[in-house]
C-alpha cells in the first residue's frame, strides 16, 4: 500500500498521541532525503523519521538507527537553529492530502514566545520538508524551488509560503450519492482507479486491498449494493482513524509485502513502528539488490576485458608459430651459404634436410647480404621466444584471476543479505575498486570478525564447518582447520570449502564422509546438478600457494566421491 491521504492520516493521529507536548532535542540529516527529530516525550525518548524519497517517502517514528553525518547540511542547521528546545503542540492535516503539519512552540532571538510550523509535502518525487514561521514565510526548505525552472510555486526563503491547489473531492464530506455518481462520472472500468482518481487520499493500491478484503471485484460495474459496502466501509475507517482506534494489516504473497490500514485496531500494534519496520526491511531489500546488481554488472564487464585480453593473447601466440620458421630459414641459409649469391635475391629454394631434403622456398630481403638475412630471421627468432615466454606468463596469470572472479561471481549470486554481500565485496574492494554497501562504523570490526566465520552444523555426532565465501574458506582451511580434518571440495567447479571435524580418537565412518560430499555438492556452483564429483583429502595434504587469492588451494593424495547436492539442515 502506498503511503497515502489514508496511511498518512492514521500517522498523524497515532503521532497526535505519543509526542503532543514533546521538546526537540536533537535534529540530524542522515542524508539528502531524510530529517530525523528527536523528541523527548512522556518520559520517553522518541525518533520522528521524516523521509521524502520519491519512492519510499513518509512520516513516522521509528527505532532504527540512522547515520548522523559529520558534514551538516544547511536545512538541517536551520532546523537546528529555530526548532530546537521547541515543543510540538500540534499535528495535523488538511482532509486527507498528503501535507503534515507540525505547530512547534520556540523562542526568538529577543526570547519571543513563538509558534513556528514544520510542513511534509508527500508527494512522490515533488515531496518537500518546508519551516514557515506565524506569518506563513518560509524560513527554508530542504529542496528551494523557483517558477524559472518551471515549478508551479516558489518555494525559497522569505517567500509566502502557498499550498498546493487539491481538486480532488473529500469522501469525508460526500454523501453515497455524490461518492456513486463520481465514480460513475469517471468513465474507467476498474473501481480502484476511479476512486483514486475522484478522491483525496486514496491511492489505487490501497483501493484494490480493500476491495480484496470485501469481496469486491475491481469493476466499476458492480452491484450497487457492492457501491454501498464499499462507501460505509470507508467512512467508517475514516471515523476510526480520527479516534485513533485503527489498525494495520500485513500480508505477503511469493512476489509482495504488503500492509493496509483497517477499521479495527490492532492490539500492541502501534501503526508508526509497523511502518516504520515494512519500509526499514523495503529498503534493506532495495538496498541489497541494488548493491548485489551494480557489483555483478562490475564484475562482468571486469572479465569481458580480461577475456578479451585472453583472445589478443592467444593470437599473439599464433603469430608466434611461426618462430620455428624463421629458426629453420636461419639454419638453412647458414649452411648453404656458397650457393647463395651475395645480393639481388628476393627468395631461394634449398633442400630441408629435417624433411628429407624436401625443397622449400625462403623469402630473403635482397638489399642484404645471406649472412645478414640468416641474422635477422634468428633476430625475429629470438624475439618471439621471448615473446612466447611472456605471454605465456600473462596467459596463465589472467586464466587464474578469470578463474578467481568467477569465483566471486558465484558467491555473490548466492547471497541472500547485505552482510553477506559486504563480506564478498570487502574482499576485492581494494583491487578492482568496487564500492561495498556502508555500515556503521562502530559495527564494522565486528561484523568483519563474524563474516570471516564459516557456519558450523552438527551431523550424527560430527561437526562440520563450511566456508560460504573465499575470505570464510581461507580462513577454514588454513587457519581453524587441523591437519588431521577432512577437507572437501567440489571437483574443478566453484564451491565452498567444507570441513569434517576428527578428534585424535575419532575416525570419520562411511556415511559421514558421503555426507560432507554431499554438503561440499550443495554449496557449490553445481548444485543443481547430479552426480557431482567430490574431492576429499586431509587437511595436511592442502596448501595455499604463495602469492594466490583468498580461497584458493591446491592438494593431493584426494579420492573422489560422486554425490547429489543435499542441504545440511
């Protein structure tokens, strides 16, 4: 449901309840979107979110943490300036727009009693955070708009401040006969639209969620008594919602979450911190997805370019076949040199003695001498060994970060929240440059600590250990592991390290074993395959070699295992 004239309004009278009479102690911006109060209010101490992001934008108290920048923005300064010390002595609404108003009383500069007025203009992406003063003149605003850059009003300092024309009608005020002919009078087939289109304060959305909870079909041709159920249902929401006895409604299908605001309250459920937890888990999600996609598209076009350098290699070395050429070419001039006349040949054709004296023709550059062309093929010979040499070197080294990012692509595919993510992208941050998403400072050493811990599961008496990204195997394998635990990995395919625990007294059986190939199986890029192959070995028998990337082993004296995915729990 969006935040709309319904939700917004049943926010004002939960808000008209919990901080009327409230002090302002503290105002921050934690980014350029979001102003949050803190207010201390009947012996508690509150946070009042405001948010005016195109998408997500709302009012409401919430509990969870916002960042308090170092560097303060000006609107938030001005803010601090005329609101702080103040006390909220009224919120409230005009009908059911999406305009807050917040009366604040707060002294001048001369230590004047005055009344100053905070407004939130929740409106997609022309939302706004205004402070107006007793004569209505703007004091600031968090975003300043002009008519020149083709905004309906002015919205700048020691301007008048003037609302926003509403033509939408009012159900508060509509009898069923005028709400029945409107929609009527709409000319739409689906209802939702209808009443969100004649009506202040309803969106589509929460329309279609009330049609849903009545039964109603999203027709504008249904029954009329439908018309009547649909119309006493909301005025009498709209009742509750000016008594504050209304509650909230959460459903969630395979694809959604969502919420809408009922007529029947909802114990312990206070509607601001139910909002506030739906939006705070939204953008986490958002957040994640964001993040998951922009690093995956970074590290897609990172191993397009080292493929392509992997093609220019591989045509260098097949320019450089032809070195055995020039080297035979060399060899045969060399030995017939008293047949070859000094100048003015531009090719001969002499018996190769390596294919049984088989002629073959040899392009010479007829300004030089034999000698010097025999000189200059073994130049060109030489200069292409070395050439091979290189690119070789440069082959292989580019075969193994290939190699290791698609390591990391594959967990990053696999992970199913931010902290996880983070501890994916804090691993190659510093070397391909790639941005993770911020957390808060004092929670990054410990969460740092805990990303590096791989997750343990407790099979059949045995404790196994698997590393679900390179930082947490490198971590299992040549740090927490002991030399007599079994180590399994899916053979020549991306995976997670995983661990048998062994006891100097303990022998792994049969079934343990299987098992743990199993689990290595599942936690890898074949795990949605069959019959993988598994290999497993002890843990003294694996080594890092110097210099290699997190996560990456070599090893011996393994035996392999051919098992299904299967999930430890």
């Amino acid at each position: 449901m969006a935040f709309d004239g319904i939700v917004c309004s049943a926010v004002v009278a939960e808000l008209n309840t919990l901080i009327l009479e409230g002090k302002i102690n503290k105002i921050f911006e934690p980014n350029k979107n979001e102003i949050v109060i803190r207010i201390y209010s009947k012996g508690k101490n509150l946070a009042l979110n405001i948010n005016i992001d195109p998408v997500n934008y709302r009012v409401n108290l919430t509990t969870h943490s916002k960042p308090n920048p170092k560097n303060v923005y000006n609107f938030c300064m001005v803010l601090r300036k005329h609101l702080t010390g103040g006390t909220i002595k009224k919120v409230y609404m005009n009908e059911l727009d999406r305009i807050i108003y917040i009366d604040i009383d707060c002294y001048n500069e001369l230590n004047d009693h005055i009344t100053k007025t905070l407004i939130i203009e929740l409106m997609g992406k022309h939302s706004n955070i205004i402070l107006v003063n007793s004569d209505n003149i703007i004091i600031d605003s968090l975003r300043h708009l002009n008519k020149l850059d083709n905004s309906i009003r002015d919205i700048l300092p020691g301007y008048n401040y003037i609302e926003i024309e509403n033509t939408k009608l009012d159900l508060q005020n509509s009898t069923f006969d005028s709400f029945y002919k409107n929609i009527k009078a709409n000319n739409v087939s689906k209802i939702s639209s209808a009443i969100s289109n004649c009506f202040t304060g309803f969106s589509k959305s929460g329309v279609i969620n009330t049609l849903d909870c009545l039964g109603i079909k999203d027709d504008t041709n249904i029954a009329l008594s439908d018309y009547k159920k649909l119309y006493t249902y909301f005025s009498e929401l709209l009742k509750t919602i000016k008594q504050n006895i209304t509650g909230v409604s959460y459903m969630e299908t395979s694809n959604k979450k969502d919420f809408y605001i009922t007529n029947a309250s909802s114990k312990d459920i206070l509607i601001n911190f139910f909002i506030d937890d739906f939006y705070f888990d939204k953008e986490v999600k958002e957040k994640f997805e964001s993040s998951k996609s922009n690093t995956l598209r970074s590290l897609l076009e990172k191993i397009r370019k080292l493929s392509d350098k992997l093609k220019n290699i591989d045509s260098k070395l097949k320019e450089c076949s032809k070195m055995e050429t020039y080297k035979l070419y060399g060899e045969l001039i060399i030995s017939n040199l008293y047949r070859i006349p000094n100048y003015n040949q531009e090719n001969i054709t002499l018996e190769n003695y390596y294919d049984n004296n088989s002629p073959i023709s040899i392009p010479l550059d007829s300004t030089i001498s034999p000698s010097a062309n025999a000189k200059k093929f073994f130049k060109k010979y030489r200069k292409l060994q070395n050439t091979v040499s290189i690119v070789e070197k440069q082959k292989e080294s580019i075969k193994l970060e290939l190699d290791y990012l698609d390591s990391i692509v594959y967990e990053i595919n696999n992970c199913t929240n931010l902290d996880e993510l983070d501890a994916v992208i804090a691993e190659i941050s510093e070397d391909y440059g790639i941005s993770n998403a911020k957390q808060d400072d004092a929670n990054k050493k410990s969460k740092k600590t805990v990303a590096n811990m791989p997750t343990e599961y407790k099979i059949d008496g045995y404790t196994i250990l698997v590393g679900k990204n390179n930082k947490q195997n490198d971590n299992l394998t040549c740090k927490l592991a002991k030399k007599n635990d079994l180590w399994f990995h899916t053979k020549d395919i991306h995976g997670s390290h995983v661990v048998l625990r062994l006891d100097k007294n303990k022998k792994a059986t049969d079934s343990i074993i299987y098992k743990c190939a199993t689990i290595a199986a599942y936690y890898s890029k074949a795990k949605l395959s069959q019959n993988v192959p598994v290999d497993y070995t002890f843990i003294k028998y694996v080594r890092k070699p110097n210099g290699a990337k997190p996560g990456m082993v070599i090893y011996t004296d393994n035996k392999t295992l051919y098992v299904n995915p299967k999930s430890p729990s």
